[in-house]
C-alpha cells in the first residue's frame, strides 16, 4: 500500500496543472475530492448518471460535469481516472482508460496522497465521523486556525462538502466503507467507535475491524478516541501517543453534568483532571457530545487553547441530514436523518424523544441488502421508543436483491420483536400516504436512512411553502 500511494503523489506531483477525470463525480465523496485537486491547480471534470446538488456547485465553481458516461470523455487524455465505489472496473469507460494507458484509481487511494504537505487529520469511526469532522473544523477555527477540511456531508452552503483553509492544516473524514482507510498516514488519527457495518465488502466482523488495526498502526503522531467504547479502546496499543475522550471516568477529554433542553445541551469538559469550563452545543443527543468531546481532544493535540475552541462550540451549524429538521408540514415537524445502522437509529430516537412529542413517528429506508440480512435482527429494538413505524422497501445502492436482505425478511424481525408498532409501505410514496392517514396534532415525524428518502423532506417542505 506505501507503494501505491507513493505511485499516486509521483503521478499528481509529475503532472502539475494536468488534467484529473473523475467518474461518480456527484457523489458526497468525489465532489469533495473535485475541489480539492481543483485547488491544487489540476484540471478537473467529471461525469455521473445525473446532476444534483453537488454536481451543481462544481459546475458553478468551474469544474465540468457531463451527463453519462462514455469512453469519449477520454479524448481529452487525462493524466489520471479517478473511480467511484459504485463504478465498477469492468465499466467500459473504465477499461477504456486501462487501454490508452491511463492509470486508474479509487477516491480512497487518491485521498490520503494528497496528505503530504502539512499537519493532517483524518476521522474515522462507523458513526459520527461526518459531524465528528465538522465539529473538529468548527473547534480548530474556533482556538484560531484555518484548516482546509472535506466532510462527507453537505455543510455551510449547498453542496458544500470542502474547504480550503489559510493554514498548513487538513481535517478528512476517512471513510471505511471500501477498505481504503488502510491507506491513511496522518499525523492525528481519529476513531469515533468500532460497530460492524458496510458488509457488501468486508466478509465478517474481523475483517472490518483489521481495517482500523492498520489504520491505528499507520498513524504518524497520535490517536484520539472514543474511551466509551470497549472495544476500540482494546485496540489501542499502550506504547503509542494518545488522548481518549468521552464520559468514562478515566478519559482524558471528559464530558460531565450534561444538561440537555430543547436547544440541544450544555456540559461541562475536563482536561487531563483540570476543569476547563461550560460549554453549549446547539444540537442533540449524548454521542453528538461525545462528537463535539472528540473535536477538543483534537485541539488539544494540536496545541491550541481548549477554551476557546469549546466557546466556540455553541455557534455550530449541524451538517445536512442528521437530525435537520426539513419542514413543518401541517404543524408537524419533519426531521430528516442519514442514520441507517441499529446504533445510529437508536441515538436518533433517544434525541428526538428529548423534544418531547406527543407521538413520535418514523419513516425508515433500509439501505443496501447487505446489511439488511446482517443485521436485521438488531432494528427493531433500535425503534423502541417510536409510536409507529413505516417501513418503505430497501433502497439497494447498487446492490443486487439478496435472501434474507428485503423488506418482508425485516417486517418479519418487527412482528417477532412484537414492541414497536410498524407498517409496511410499497414505496416511498405509499409511506408519505401512510404517515398522512396517521398524523395528528403534537406529533413529529423522523425521515430514516441513507438512500433517496430525502425527497420525501423536500416534497414536504415544497407542500409547507405552497401553503
């Protein structure tokens, strides 16, 4: 692997101001690494099956973005083809480069190769790594430096998913998802906890977590990390630098006397045993504390003042899609949310509950068959706590249908569970129907998973607006 990313700098190091073609460019991921070889001077397009918001914003910034695929995109003769995950190597546009001796690479390769200059961050974990990162840039800023950073969510402007900043510092998310985390060499190395997922590439649990053994042995100068988490924190091997946080008694970074209110939650941080004073967070939730836990402890190993990076705490703005609230359709509020593993969902609910509803309902997408056979058991107990449950289809990401993955097998696991009411809807648009048959004054709805479900936010606050 130190070879491959070494062939990746010598490549975008030989080719100064050449030309980058990125395949998959609207996804979260690519979009992000658009911007950031765009910034380094590289002549950047793309192409992907259709336009959004991210596609969008790199047109508008000068990068271009064709509609569909096709070998001519090649013409132009680019140094480089950078693939998503969900192109395949066999695709025809992809084996056309392979011929004209164009090198290809996956978006986790060319990331971390583009870490040699600097001081880095990179924040990984099965949950919260896209806020964790957020929350890291929002503190650093805060204690008084300018980071470029790349989050896997929209964040400060539509289609926002990068930035680049004034100082010799960059704060990644690193994803897992794919296995290319092994690939990360950064000064500081995040992990906000170890939950077994993305099983459409790692064949069991040990598997996945390898991944994060490497990562956590590829690291240049320290770890920062959950301590809550049993078994991240048996991971951490004694001999290397590192600052734990969380409410565990023993953690370095410690969150104490949380005091949550409808505006989100204050706390109280201490450092090393010393008291470093009360801070605000303008969101919800116990991990979203420990997000913003993981984002001092960050600065503190860099050297800059915890104070004043916790102060700054309280002018956060959420990243799109978790626990955002959408719109208010009829007097009921819509809140949309990426959650879309057990763990996650059930924080989403403990948080939402804090907003005391009269019934709190949910619509849930299952995302990709893979994990939905794997864990499908764990889902339901995930939903304690919801007054009904409408369950839509399962939104494939490209996979094909897998026994014991669809969304008969999951309604099967909620009548054996027999605790949480739940419904079952033929698409997206029966689910809207069901909800509207349901709803009643005092209520709040929850928009669940990470597929297209986010449209049914759009078409409510689309419906709230013609009002």
């Amino acid at each position: 692997m130190p070879d491959l990313i070494s062939e990746i700098r010598s490549l975008l190091n030989a080719h100064p101001g050449g030309g980058v073609h990125l395949m998959g460019i609207g996804g979260v991921g690519m979009a992000g690494l658009a911007g950031a070889l765009q910034q380094r001077g590289y002549r950047v397009d793309g192409c992907d099956l259709a336009s959004n918001v991210f596609t969008d914003r790199l047109t508008a910034g000068g990068v271009p973005v064709l509609i569909g695929h096709d070998v001519a995109h090649l013409d132009a003769e680019p140094f480089m083809l950078i693939r998503s995950t969900a192109v395949p190597e066999s695709h025809s546009e992809v084996r056309s480069a392979v011929e004209r001796g164009i090198p290809v690479f996956r978006r986790g390769e060319v990331f971390p190769a583009l870490l040699q200059s600097g001081t880095s961050v990179a924040v990984s974990g099965t949950h919260g790594k896209t806020t964790t990162s957020a929350l890291c840039v929002h503190a650093v800023r805060g204690a008084g430096q300018d980071p470029s950073y790349f989050v896997g969510g929209e964040w400060e402007g539509a289609g926002r998913v990068f930035g680049a900043g004034a100082d010799p510092l960059t704060i990644v998310e690193a994803d897992e998802s794919d296995g290319t985390l092994a690939h990360y060499r950064p000064d500081i190395a995040v992990i906000t906890g170890i939950d077994y997922d993305h099983m459409e590439h790692f064949t069991d649990e040990q598997a996945f977590i390898r991944i994060f053994e490497r990562f956590i042995a590829h690291t240049r100068t320290a770890i920062v990390y959950g301590r809550d988490d049993a078994r991240l924190s048996a991971l951490i091997p004694a001999a290397v630098s590192a600052i734990s946080y969380g409410f565990s008694p023993d953690a370095r970074v410690r969150g104490e006397s949380v005091r949550e209110h409808e505006q989100g939650a204050a706390f109280t941080v201490v450092v090393d045993g010393t008291v470093m004073g009360d801070y605000s967070l303008p969101v919800h939730g116990m991990h979203n504390i420990q997000n913003a836990l993981a984002a001092l402890a960050v600065t503190h190993q860099l050297g800059l003042s915890v104070a004043r990076a916790g102060r700054a705490l309280a002018t956060f703005r959420p990243v799109r899609r978790r626990f955002e609230r959408v719109a208010v359709w009829r007097g009921i509020p819509v809140y949309s949310d990426y959650a879309h593993h057990p763990t996650a969902i059930k924080a989403l609910v403990k948080s939402a509950k804090h907003l005391a509803p009269r019934r709190l309902l949910a619509i849930f997408q299952p995302h990709r068959y893979t994990r939905t056979r794997a864990l499908g058991l764990a889902f339901p107990s995930a939903f304690e706590g919801v007054d009904q449950v409408i369950l839509a289809p399962v939104y494939a990401a490209s996979e094909q249908p897998l026994e014991g993955g669809h969304i008969a097998d999951l309604e099967a696991h909620f009548r054996s569970h027999g605790g949480v009411p739940f419904q079952a809807a033929r698409d997206l648009d029966d689910a809207w129907s069901l909800f509207e048959e349901m709803a009643e004054p005092g209520d709040i709805l929850l928009l669940i998973g990470a597929g297209d479900i986010e449209r049914l936010g759009r078409a409510a606050a689309s419906a709230t607006s013609g009002e």
